[in-house]
C-alpha cells in the first residue's frame, strides 16, 4: 500500500491501535521515564536497559551501552538532554553522546521521556517514507526533519486521538508510521 502523509492520516488510529496492542509494556515505560525526566531531570542506566527490554535490543544495544558508559555518565548526558528538551536539536545531541547509544536509541529515549514533542527513527522508517520528507546527510538536521514531518501529518488528523482531551503527540504519530512501514510493501511517498 502506498499513501500519501494526508492519506496516512486519515488511517493513522488504526496503525497506532496494531502497534499499541502489540507493545502493551511501553506505555508504563513511558509513564514512568516521563514523570522521572519531569520529577528527578535525568535518566540512569537501568532506565535505559528498560528501554532495550520493552523496545529491542537489536545487535546487543544493552550490553554495549552497559559496558561503554557509567550510570554517572548516562545521568550527566541524559540530564543535559531534558533540560534542552525545548530545543530539539540540543536535546538530541546531549543524548546522542551516549556511547554505544545510537541514533535509533537516542530517539526512542527522547520519545519515553517526551512523547508529546519527540519521535524515534529507525532504518524502518527511513526505508518505509520517501527521503524527501527528511533528505539531510547531517544526523541532526534529518531527525529535525522527521520530527516536522510527524508534526505535519499530526496537524491532518481530523479524528480524536488517545492522548488526554482527544490529542495525538509527536510520538503517536511516529508510533503509527513504523507500524504501517512494517511491511515492506507499505510506504509513505
């Protein structure tokens, strides 16, 4: 299936229903990484290891960010994230300096902490919509252009979201993207 951001959001509750019926361990997750980045201002590492539990652990992410970082690193980078998450550029940045995180990490985490603003990116994503939605070579910039693209097809949704009051954050939107580009065979063009 090939559709268009407006066309996508005209069925995005669907896509978001799959993904969140699948994933029933990540909105506790969120809650609880939320509240933690709003009450204590950091994350540590058991905070970053659930992620790895409820998100993946794709090519051993756990150990490797385990054995590259220490909790004092990961509060220090993550804190200094939370802090900037006002400028999304900055906050990515802070996070992505954690060693052996990566961009597909560094997102997710962004996206637990602060769903209502930010989204993750993975290689899914980048291969399931067209490239001219974020066609920066710089990791910064290209993750700044999905988090726009996200906030565009957010605006296009007519139907109540499953946030508070009827909202769809950020990372809803990115929610029910990844599910829809799941299949290889459904792009976003």
């Amino acid at each position: 299936m090939i559709l268009t951001p407006g066309e996508f959001s005209k069925q995005i509750s669907k896509w978001y229903e799959i993904w969140r019926n699948s994933n029933p361990n990540y909105f506790p997750l969120e809650a609880r990484l939320t509240q933690k980045a709003h009450t204590v201002g950091y994350l540590e590492m058991d905070d970053l290891i659930a992620i790895t539990r409820v998100l993946g652990n794709s090519y051993n992410r756990r150990g490797k960010v385990r054995r590259s970082n220490t909790n004092e690193d990961i509060k220090e980078k993550t804190g200094a994230a939370i802090r900037n998450l006002a400028n999304p550029a900055n906050a990515f940045l802070n996070v992505r300096c954690i060693r052996e995180w990566g961009l597909t990490y560094a997102t997710k985490t962004l996206r637990c902490v602060c769903p209502r603003n930010y989204s993750a990116l993975d290689s899914k994503l980048h291969k399931g919509i067209d490239r001219k939605y974020f066609p920066s070579r710089d990791e910064t910039k290209r993750y700044l252009e999905f988090l726009s693209f996200c906030e565009q097809i957010r605006k296009m949704v007519t139907e109540p979201g499953p946030r508070e009051g009827g909202e769809w954050f950020i990372g809803d939107v990115e929610i029910a993207l990844f599910q829809f580009v799941w299949d290889e065979n459904n792009r976003i063009i």
